[in-house]
C-alpha cells in the first residue's frame, strides 16, 4: 500500500523504513534516491507499507484517501468501523480496502535541442515508455508554403519506445523563428492552396512514420482567425486515414468570454466537437518571468477542467503536467528570469542548501527558500509526490480522459511510480 510520507527533522530512511514496515531498499527504489545522500526536512516520499496498511498523514481526510486509493468513503469507514464524520489523527492506523483503479491515457513530450539527440534524452524516453499511451514528438513546424520543417532523429525515437506499444503523435507548430507566429498561422489557415498542401505533408509525414496521432499546437492564434482555425481542423478530420485521431493544444481557459492574445483565438467548444482529444496546458501560473509561485497550483487547474468540462465531453480532456519548477532570484524584478529545475534537481538544491522544504495545502505544491554562494537570496517552486498525487486525484474527481507531461528529460521517478498505483494506463500501439 502505496502512501506519502514527508521527512521529518532527524528521520534517516532506516528510521522511516522502521516506522512503516517496509525497507530501505524499497523507499530507495521507489522514489529514486541515492541511499548516501542525506534526507530534507520536508521531503516527499513515496513509502510501500505491508498490505493494505495506511497511516494517515497531515492534509488528510476520508474523501482524499478513499480517492487515492480508488475506494469509496463508505468502503473505508465499514472496514475501519468507523463514522464518515470522524476527525482524523495523524498516525492513525486504517485499513484500505482495495478498489480498482480506472483507466487513463498518458501523454509525454519529448523536445529534442541537437543534433543528433543527445543520447541520455533517447535513454530517457525509453525509460517513460512503459508508462506511456502516446509520446509527443514536440515539433514539426510549418511553414509558409506549406511544407513542414521535420526534426532529426525520429527512427531512434521511434525505436525506443516501440517495445512498449507507444502510439507516436506527430505534433504540428506554428513556430517559426523560435516564436509562435500569428502571422504564419493565418498564411496556412486562410490561402487555401497552401493549407490543402500543408495537409497533404502533414499525413504524408504522418504514414511515413506511422504517428497515428496528428497533433496541432497551434499558439497566438488571432482571434480573426478563430472560425478559420475551427475549419481548418473540419479538414484536417475529413482527410484523417481510417484509425487516425486528431487532437489539439489549447491554453488554460476558465471562460468563453476571456479576453487577450492568447485565448480569443482558440475555441473550446468547436475543438471538442471536432477533435478526438485536446491537451490543456494547465501550468505557467508560475513562470519564467514571472513571480515566485507554484506552476500548475490545483485550485485553478480545477476551474480550468470544469470550464473545459462545460464545453466538451470529459473524455477527450487531457489535463497538462510540468515535470519542472523554477527557481527565482529575489526580490523579483521583472526581467529577471527564472532557471527551471526538475523534481530532482529541487530536493539537491535544498540539500545542498540545507534549506527545509514547506508545502502549500492551498495551491498543493512544495517550495523553499536558500541563499547562495554569494548571499542572494532564491525561492523554488517544483513538484513532488504530494503535488502530483493532488492531480491524479483531480483526473479521477472530473472524470477525464487523463494527462500529458511537459516534458521528458526532467528526472522525476516519484511521479511514475505514482502514475501506475492511480490507473491503469491504456496502451493502444
């Protein structure tokens, strides 16, 4: 039984593997550490008790353990003997009676940066593939007369995840120069000699290399070009070869009448009746050039998922993970950039810092404060097994389709081992 413990000041993972039955080996395992290393105040670890044992931990409650583990309320209090109004103890032993996970589709991006990809990246995504339904190929960009700039290296991609029934999507941008262009999207959308060549190269690539998945992550799009961009994916969809799905990127919208470059020209409502599934990207509350404060916290995840759920079918909703978090120079200037940090390279840095590392119950996300070599003072937001686990939860609360993760290479092992103890994820390749 799978559950989540945070490191308190002095625990060792003797300790901690004394305390809940189990053994170093496993937490070492399971959560993808070096045993020599010394813990954090504050760390998230997944730890394996003997059966169906489960000690209740700070932020729980009946509706939150009986959602992780996939039981019900009234399962948990008839095998405890217990009222559904009970005040939880921290500590309190409980007996989870096991429920049956659901099914989920997973998504992963993989951005290759060289030429020729760096082999720890090729290494990385084989490592995901078990745990993957579809894998991302982030991108083949258009062009203006409607040829498509294709990355290298997609025979060792492919290669490495075949052995897992991985379906490759071919993801289609509107990058050009570096940029999402809006002008560039409305060159395609609208001159219909080079949108029809445009598609006609988009499912030649597609067949050639058998990426099932045709994928457009089309970004600042005008909202002039709304309705066009609706059409355009009608024909896309039309041409689409039998046992081939269309889906889409859509930035993180919590109404139909939200205003700005970004939104206007993206519509929920016409994707989720045209496409087979889109992918939200619900994080970058917390960027780069912006102010210290989690990436994806949940609360406005949610409000995300119910506006999409008001606009299409829950079952082609797939919800955006970062598999990053940042670390901000303080005082925040605008200007000043942020450096992004895996879930790994988080936990090293408050080690290295001997910083404790905090937990936000409202956004349900770690953070932590250090200074520097030189006396500067940062702040790090990333995620945890604590953070993701609130969004496994999420996925299963709404109802939806599943997840995607931006983006492979930013070392996390909590989050797939989670990822498995949470859903069965479907394989279709």
């Amino acid at each position: 039984m799978l559950q989540i413990v945070t490191v308190q000041r002095g625990d060792t993972l003797y300790k901690i593997a004394q305390r809940y039955g189990t053994t170093v080996e496993t937490i070492t395992n399971d959560n993808g550490l070096n045993p020599a290393q010394v813990l954090v105040v504050g760390q998230a670890l997944i730890v394996n008790t003997p059966g169906n044992v489960y000690y209740v931990q700070p932020g729980d409650s009946l509706y939150k353990i009986a959602l992780t583990h996939n039981t019900t309320i009234n399962a948990l209090t008839n095998a405890n003997n217990i009222s559904a109004n009970v005040m939880l103890q921290v500590g309190q032993r409980l007996y989870i009676p096991r429920g049956s996970k659901r099914n989920a589709e997973s998504i992963a991006y993989l951005q290759p940066t060289s030429i020729p990809i760096r082999e720890s990246l090729v290494t990385a995504t084989r490592a995901a593939s078990p745990y993957l339904t579809y894998l991302a190929y982030f991108s083949f960009e258009a062009k203006r007369d409607g040829t498509l700039v294709e990355p290298t290296s997609i025979p060792t991609v492919l290669d490495a995840i075949s052995a897992n029934r991985v379906i490759p999507m071919l993801v289609v941008s509107n990058l050009e120069n570096g940029n999402f262009s809006t002008e560039l999207t409305s060159v395609l959308l609208n001159n219909s000699a080079i949108q029809n060549k445009l598609i006609t190269n988009v499912l030649r690539i597609a067949e050639q290399y058998g990426m099932r998945d045709v994928h457009f992550d089309f970004e600042d799009v005008a909202a002039t070009d709304r309705e066009a961009y609706n059409q355009f994916l009608r024909n896309v969809k039309a041409r689409l070869p039998q046992g081939y799905t269309l889906s889409t990127t859509l930035v993180p919208k919590t109404s139909s009448a939200q205003t700005g470059r970004y939104y206007e020209g993206l519509d929920y409502k016409a994707h989720g009746e045209i496409v087979d599934f889109v992918v939200i990207m619900t994080y970058d509350w917390g960027w780069q050039g912006g102010p210290p404060q989690a990436v994806s916290p949940i609360g406005p995840v949610k409000q995300v998922i119910q506006y999409a759920k008001s606009q299409m079918p829950a079952n082609k909703i797939m919800m955006g993970q970062n598999l990053y978090g940042f670390d901000w120079p303080l005082p925040f200037k605008p200007g000043n950039m942020a450096k992004a940090v895996s879930s790994v390279a988080a936990v090293a840095l408050a080690r290295a810092h001997n910083a404790a590392i905090a937990f936000d119950y409202t956004a349900q996300a770690p953070h932590f404060t250090y200074r520097n070599a030189q006396g500067a003072l940062h702040e790090v937001w990333f995620e945890d097994a604590r953070s993701v686990q609130a969004k496994f939860n999420l996925i299963k609360e709404q109802g939806i389709r599943g997840i995607s993760y931006w983006k492979i290479g930013l070392p996390f092992p909590q989050n797939w081992r989670l990822l498995t103890e949470n859903f069965n994820i479907i394989k279709k390749g």
